[in-house]
C-alpha cells in the first residue's frame, strides 16, 4: 500500500487534483494507493501526528498560516523519509523546496503527462528504498534493517551500534575485523559516508556539515574528521545535486 497525502486549501484545485490521483490509482491497482486529502497544513500535521506518516506527500506551496515549505519543514520533523512533491504557482519556489529535500516540483496547472511520471518515479524511489536492507547480527539473533531507517552507525565497544531514525539503537554481537569492513554494505550505498574511524552518516538525513561534525535530523551531530571534512561536504553536495538532477520542470 502507497499512502499519499494531499494537502490544498483551494477547494477547486484540490478537487482538480482529486480526480487526477484517482485515475491514476485506478490505472496501477498493483500499488494499492490510498489517499487522503487535507485542507489545511495543520489538519495534515495533525494526522501524522496522531496516526503516523504517509509515504508520498503532494503539497500546496502558497497556503495561508503555513506555507508548503514550512509544512514540509515540519514534516521533516516528524518523519524525515517521506517522499514530497511540490505544486507551485511559478518555478522560483523550487529553490525554496530544496530546504525540504522535495523529491521534485510541478507548476500549477498540472496534468496527467506532468504529474503521472513523477508519481511513477517516487513510487519506484520508495520501494527501491524500502528493499534496501541490511542484516545486522545481535545478542538476540539475526535483524534485517532498511538502509532508509538507519541514521548513522558507530563502532561502539566492540559492537556496530546502529542508531535508527525512530530513536531505536541496535547493537551488533562483538566485531572481529576493522570498522570499515563491518559497516561494507553501508558505504556500498551512496548514501552513506565513512567520517571518521569509528563512524558512517546516512547523508540523506544530514542537515548541514558543520567544522567537526555532521549535523542531523533531530540535532544529533556526528563526529567529522577534519581530514575528511571538504571530502564531506562534496559527497554532501553531490548527493542532493544528483537527487536534483531529476526534479527539473
């Protein structure tokens, strides 16, 4: 199941819109979309809030009380994984969508060959994410982890401790050979940055690279070698200008 929020407070785009998502949900039954639709900002907010986060978020930039860019700055707080699209009324405020991470950005008025493909992209971006895992072997046994749910790794005590985007911290059995080898399936994803000797950052949840650290969702900060910190902040920059390529209108 694809949970797809739509959030618009013009009753006649929003009703526009509506038709849209449902064509679309009725020619790819196989992603099983359910949708729900808000008027406000602080309705939606109030529904992730209470009942948990959506996969997919289309969002109004131009709303009053909360702008677009400000929900999905708050919506980010809440849950940093969801894929947002932006519908905006001119293409200046795409440079305000990256604040976000937006998955990408469409021009109102939209239609099916502008809105359909860029669904198609996200729902594909979300199950490639989703299927992406890693097995990590603990005092309890074998744990299979989304790559999307860890927010960095450490080599703590002998163990990887993983520290997950729900607070969670998972700590591998004891480790035999050198960090960099223990966390292999992480740096294999381009993702993931090694930034220090006992540290690797998933660069999809750092918010800025600061001198000594990474600074994540949430405030937490991890440790940045100083050696590693220009290198850090090019694979920083590559990673959102590659992700960015695609999101042009």
């Amino acid at each position: 199941m694809l949970k797809l929020a739509l959030c618009d407070d013009e009753a006649e785009q929003r009703a526009a819109l509506i038709q849209l998502l449902r064509t679309y949900a009725a020619d790819r039954p196989e992603l099983a979309l359910k949708l729900s639709v808000f008027s406000s900002p602080r309705a939606l907010l109030e529904a992730v809030e209470e009942d948990g986060a959506f996969d997919l978020y289309l969002l109004d930039i131009v709303m009053p009380e909360l702008s677009g860019i400000d929900l999905g700055i708050r919506l980010r707080e809440l849950d940093s994984s969801g894929a947002i699209i932006y519908l905006t009324i001119s293409p200046e405020y795409a440079v305000d969508s990256y604040a976000t991470r937006a998955f990408y950005y469409l021009v109102k008025p939209t239609d099916p060959e502008q809105l359909f493909p860029v669904l198609d992209r996200a729902a594909a971006e979300l199950e490639r994410q989703k299927a992406a895992c890693v097995t990590v072997k603990t005092k309890d046994g074998l744990r299979r982890v989304r790559l999307d749910d860890i927010l960095y790794a450490e080599l703590h005590r002998r163990t990887v401790r993983y520290h997950l985007a729900g607070g969670e911290r998972l700590d591998s059995v004891t480790v035999r050979g050198p960090f960099h080898e223990e966390i292999a399936p992480l740096l294999a994803d381009p993702r993931f940055f090694q930034c220090g000797a006992s540290f690797a950052a998933n660069l999809f949840y750092v918010t800025s690279v600061e001198r000594g650290c990474f600074q994540m969702d949430g405030g937490k900060r991890v440790p940045l070698s100083r050696t590693l910190s220009a290198q850090a902040r090019q694979r920083w920059n590559d990673y959102w200008l590659n992700s960015e390529k695609e999101k042009q209108p």
